[in-house]
C-alpha cells in the first residue's frame, strides 16, 4: 500500500481529484496519530534529500512510499539499513522511518490543502464533506505543526516530484499558455452538453451563451450537479473495479451455464507421464463435494474492505443430481451511499441432472500414490471433470475441476466426501 504522497503526486493538476483522492485512501492505507517527535531538522532534511533518499532507499530495495504497515514488516536488518540512510540524509533518530512516513503523509496534505479554491471548497461542501479535516485527523498533531511551519519547503518538494502527466481522472489541465505541461495553472472540471466549465469561470459565458443572468444560475447548478457525478464516477471506478476484479465466482458461474461439450480428460494434461497407467472403474456411490474453503453462506453485512466470493457445491452420484451455488461481491457506483459506492452479494445456484458418471484410476504400487479423475456428464450437456493426485507420502493433493470453456479454476478445491 502507498502513502499519501503517492495519490497527490500523481492528481496535483486536478485539485479536487486530489483532495478527494486523499479522502478516500485514508480507508485503504495504514496512518498513524502516535507522535513520533519530528524536529524541525528532520523536516528541512526530508525537503532537501528527498530525492536522494528516494534513490537510496530504491536502491535498497525499499518503496519511498512507506506506510506504517509497511514499516512494521520490515525485518530488523532492512530497517536498520533504511534508518542508516534517513540518518544521513538529516533525519533523525532511530525511529527515524516513523518520521519519514510522518512528514510524507503531513508534506501530502499541506500540499492539497495550498491548492484548494473557492470553488472547489464549494463543491466539496456541496458533496457534505471536508477532506481536509479528516486528513489532519490521521496524523499526530504536534508531528503536524512541525511540518506546517516549514510549509513553503516541503510543498515545493512534493510539487518538484509530481510525475508530470500522472493519471488525472477526467479532469483536463493546462497551463496558461495553452500547454499540457504539468504544472497546476487552469483546469477543466468538466463539459456539459459540449461546452466547457473551467477553474476560472470561463467557461459560464458559453455555457449560458452570454453573461450570467439571475435565470441562468439553476442550468449553472444543474451542470455542476452533472459534473461532479461524472468526476466522483471516474474518481471511485478504480474501487469498483478492484473489487469487481475479484469476483471470480461471477466468471465461473457465467462460463458454467454457457458450458456444452467435453474439454477431455484431465489426467492426459496433469499426469502425462502415467497416463497411458489409467484406467477405467465403475463408480460408486459417492458424494463430490466443490469448494474453495470460503464460508459460503456467510451473510453479514460487508464492511468497506471486505468482499465475500465463494463457491460450493454437491456432486452426488448415488441420486444423480448435482448442486453448485456460487457467492460473489459487486460493486456499483452509488452516490447516495456515504463511500459514494455500494457493494451487493451477489448468489445463484444451478442445479443438474447426472446423466452418467466414469471414473478413471491410476495407483503407483511402488509409492502407493493414488490419482483419479471423476467424469459427470450431466442431462443439460455440461460436463464436469475432477481429477485428483495423492503424493507419495500421502500428505498432500493435487487438484482440479474443469469443464468445456473455463480457463482457471485455480482457485476452487474438491474432494470425496463419502464412496
């Protein structure tokens, strides 16, 4: 995880993109309001090395982008070598790595806080909320104070390492010559039915098609309203996506039922060394059991960092029917919700009738290893294939599940629960 600098570094042109980036991330990265006694030596060297110390510390093999999280996973022999370089490069101490991440996170802040406008103070208002506060929130306030009164160095730092055409979420920015340059100059906040609202007002004037009138000023508010949904949607897609991303029971249940055909035999791919050793037995009357070891029927509420994707499922060859259910998170963009999106559970379940099963075996006399495959053919033309191989020791499994236009059941397990 990053710090705050990093989302500042890389949204500075668009003002309010960084600040209400900054509000978000505090959800998703570690901080810490433990003081951590940063001196005003410590916060001149940070200005005037960071650079250096950023190379070093890459050099390291350590992110400048230090978290608190991040710092307690260091082992004790990484983080004396990263104490020796903050040392030497003015700041102080041997928590000097608490420091660092201190005035990283302060210097980010002070950095948002310097570019905010009226406008765009008008809009967060509009949205309820203040970024600013609940950033200082995060942060020790005397550590804070201390990075404040050297505000003028450590803002020019930060604005020294923006990344020049980092991602800017929508929001256009040019300077005042016209060029896409990467300073902070003028910023587009948004078009509205083809014409554009600027940072400095300019663009009202097309908007209305002439001076601004006392009856122009709810079309105004109704672009702005326009606007800022555009912006908070482009701003929180990256959350929606991440979590979206990770629904991989949405992707094998959609590739389930669209199943027909046989993939082939597993064993021929996963054991190809003995698979010409394989043979043919009658089933029995066993019970498959499908899963990836995730409480499926867990239904609390999801907090704003959890997601919930399972699947589970019953083979049961004695009766002929097979049952597969499938969980999974989705997010979609909701700006009535406080987070600005919401996360639904997601559950289906798909029933099959078990038209024949094959079972195919392989056992190693000398090792005693013992691999199988489980063939079910099913009435609605979805074939199932489970393979399994014991290891020599009888420790351990290899496992999977496959069926015709699936790529990656990697992360599902089986097993026989009854013979």
């Amino acid at each position: 995880m990053k710090t705050l600098i990093s989302y500042v570094k890389k949204t500075l042109p668009a003002i309010l993109t960084a600040i209400l980036a900054s509000f978000v991330s505090l959800s998703v990265f570690a901080q810490s309001t433990q003081f951590t006694g940063v001196t005003d030596s410590d916060v001149k060297g940070w200005a005037k090395n960071f650079s250096t110390i950023e190379k070093e510390l890459d050099k390291a093999g350590v992110d400048s982008d230090l978290d608190f999280d991040d710092i307690a996973q260091l082992s004790v022999k990484k983080k004396n070598q990263v104490v020796q370089i903050l040392n030497k490069n003015g700041i102080s101490g041997n928590n000097s790595i608490e420091k660092f991440a201190m005035i990283s996170i302060s210097a980010a802040i002070l950095t948002a806080e310097s570019q905010l406008d009226e406008q765009s103070l008008a809009v967060m208002k509009a949205m309820g909320i203040d970024p600013i506060a609940a950033l200082k929130a995060n942060v020790n306030r005397m550590d804070f104070a201390v990075v404040q009164a050297h505000s003028k160095e450590v803002i020019a730092t930060v604005n020294a390492q923006n990344d020049n055409g980092g991602n800017n979420n929508g929001m256009a920015y040019d300077d005042e010559d016209g060029n896409d340059s990467g300073d902070y100059g003028d910023y587009t906040l948004g078009n509205l039915n083809g014409k554009t609202l600027n940072s400095d007002n300019s663009g009202y004037d097309s908007l209305t098609g002439g001076a601004i009138g006392d009856g122009d000023m709810d079309e105004i508010d109704d672009g702005y309203s326009s606007i800022q949904d555009d912006f908070l949607k482009n701003m929180y897609q990256p959350f929606i996506d991440d979590v979206n991303n990770e629904a991989y029971p949405k992707y094998f249940h959609e590739s389930l039922v669209k199943s027909k055909g046989d993939c082939g035999l597993l064993y021929k791919e996963m054991d190809s060394e003995n698979a010409s050793k394989y043979t043919k037995q009658k089933t029995g009357s066993q019970l498959l059991m499908i899963g990836d070891g995730s409480d499926i029927d867990d239904t609390e509420d999801l907090a704003y960092d959890d997601t919930l994707n399972a699947i589970g499922g019953v083979i049961d060859i004695k009766k002929k029917s097979a049952k597969i259910d499938f969980v999974w998170t989705e997010a979609v963009f909701d700006k009535g919700s406080q987070m600005y999106f919401k996360k639904n559970l997601i559950r289906k379940s798909e029933n099959y009738g078990i038209k024949s099963a094959e079972q195919y075996v392989f056992q190693d006399k000398k090792t005693d290893s013992i691999a199988r495959e489980f063939v079910i053919f099913t009435k609605e033309g979805l074939v199932l294939h489970l393979w399994c191989r014991r290891s020599d020791d009888g420790n351990a499994y290899e496992r999977k599940l496959s069926f015709n236009g699936i790529n990656d059941t990697a992360d599902l397990n089986w097993y026989v629960e009854k013979e």
